[in-house]
C-alpha cells in the first residue's frame, strides 16, 4: 500500500513539473522573442533610462506613460472610496441587498468593452462638457470596467472576518459607524484592498479599447501609434509595462503570504 502511495505521488510530481515547465515555455518565450526584437535596435533601451531624451524624441510616448499612470492611481482611489464603505455598510446594515449589490458589481464582465462604449459615449459627451476632453476622465469608465475585480476581492477579505461581531463591539465603545469603518474593519482587511488596488493597476495599464474608442490617450494606444514608426520602442516599452503588472502581482501575493503568517502567528 505504502509502495503505491509513494509512485502516485513520484507521478503526481512529475506531472506538476511538466505542467508547470510547459506553462514556463508558453508564457516566457513571448518575452525573450520581445527582449531579442527590441534589442535589434542598440539605442532602444538606453533611450527607454533617459526620459529627458524619450521625451525629445517620442513626446506621444512619454504623455501616454504619465496619462496612464494617473489614469491607475485615480482609479484605484475613486474605486476603493466607492466600493470599499458601499461594501462594508452593506455588510453591516442592508444584507438583504448583497445578491444585488453583487450582481450590480459583476456585471461589466458580461458586457462587451466595445458595447460597454456605446453605452458611454453620451455620457462622455457631458463629461466633456463639465470637465473637458481630457484624458484623465477616463476614469469614470475605468471605475466600471474594474468593478467585478475589486469587489471580488474585497468581498473575499470581508468574508474572511466577522465584520458584524467588530462592529458590534466597536459600536458598544461609542464608536460611530465611520470610525468602525475606518479604525476597525478597514485595518483587517488590508491586504483585499491592496489586491484590489494592484488588479485595478494593472487592468488600467493594459487598457485599450475604452481609450481607443473614445479618442482619449494611455499607454496602449500610444503604443499602437509609436510601432508604426518605431516598432523596437514599442516592444521595449509594452516589455516594461508587462514586467510592472508582473511585479505587482508577485508584490500582491507576498503581501498575502506574510497576512496570513502574521495571522497564524497571532491566533
């Protein structure tokens, strides 16, 4: 008996490293093809350290990396300000309507980014005439397209708590209900609002539809714009905005790690 459990788990092992040797080959070997194509070019890289020079020579380019940034960084905070008190207040005092709350949230998944524009577009029409057509207004459509993300992943972090037995005791101390947001729930549920911060970031990075669509400029469709004059900048620049989200979401699974260990540790 003890034989056969040994060789189904030698078997088990070997298919693991298969799988995870075939999944390496399939999702590095587009990266090394992108390094060794934009190395063609020796000034490509040396280009992409000096911004000074990258914004001389490619000054789409260089707006389209700001434009992204900011568009990440303001969608991530006007999601969490929207979603993370809706969600905690729904815990706490409207159960009744978490299904719909839910399902308000996932929506944008069933919706089509080309359809979801259509819808949009007359909505834009008025953002552009309050507050201009600038490119940073990209955010409102972004708040939505994250949706689904982040409140999967504040939802998972709120359910992994007691938040009505934390309130509770938190409201018997006369805390009201902002400080039991605040100093109570949010605390324990840090780690679902970075995840959800992080998938924000690196959805908006990747972004190009919505921007395309609505003739508002990020990264991607400067990119687009860039490879049809420079294809090895365009390589070498969407390489580094891979590398970012990687580097986020590896940042976003040791932040995990160390909250559970720390919890462990704890308890």
């Amino acid at each position: 008996m003890a034989g056969v459990i040994a060789r189904r788990a030698r078997r088990q092992s070997v298919f693991r490293w298969i799988v995870l040797v075939v999944l390496g080959i399939f999702f590095l070997l587009p990266l090394a093809a992108m390094v060794e194509f934009s190395t063609r070019d020796s000034s490509t890289w040396p280009l992409l350290v000096h911004w000074s020079q990258l914004t001389e020579k490619y000054p789409d380019l260089t707006d389209g990396i700001l434009q992204s940034l900011g568009q990440a960084a303001l969608t991530a905070v006007l999601m969490l300000v929207l979603l993370v008190p809706t969600a905690i207040w729904v815990r706490l005092r409207l159960p009744k309507v978490r299904r719909l709350i839910e399902f308000l949230c996932l929506l944008p998944l069933t919706i089509p980014a080309i359809v979801l524009v259509v819808g949009l577009a007359p909505v834009y029409a008025w953002v552009n005439y309050f507050l201009g057509g600038s490119s940073l207004t990209l955010v409102f459509a972004y708040a939505v397209l994250v949706l689904p993300y982040s409140y999967r992943a504040i939802d998972a972090g709120l359910s992994a708590i007691d938040v009505k037995t934390l309130a509770e005791a938190a409201r018997s101390l006369g805390s009201g209900y902002a400080k039991v947001m605040w100093s109570v729930v949010l605390p324990n549920i840090r780690s679902a609002v970075l995840s959800a911060a992080f998938l924000t970031v690196a959805l908006v990075l990747g972004e190009f539809t919505i921007a395309s669509l609505l003739n508002r400029t990020n990264l991607q469709v400067v990119l687009v714009l860039v490879g049809k004059n420079s294809a090895t900048v365009s390589v070498a620049v969407s390489f580094v905005a891979l590398l970012l989200a990687f580097v986020l979401l590896m940042l976003l699974s040791l932040f995990e790690k160390r909250s559970v260990k720390g919890s462990k540790g704890a308890s």
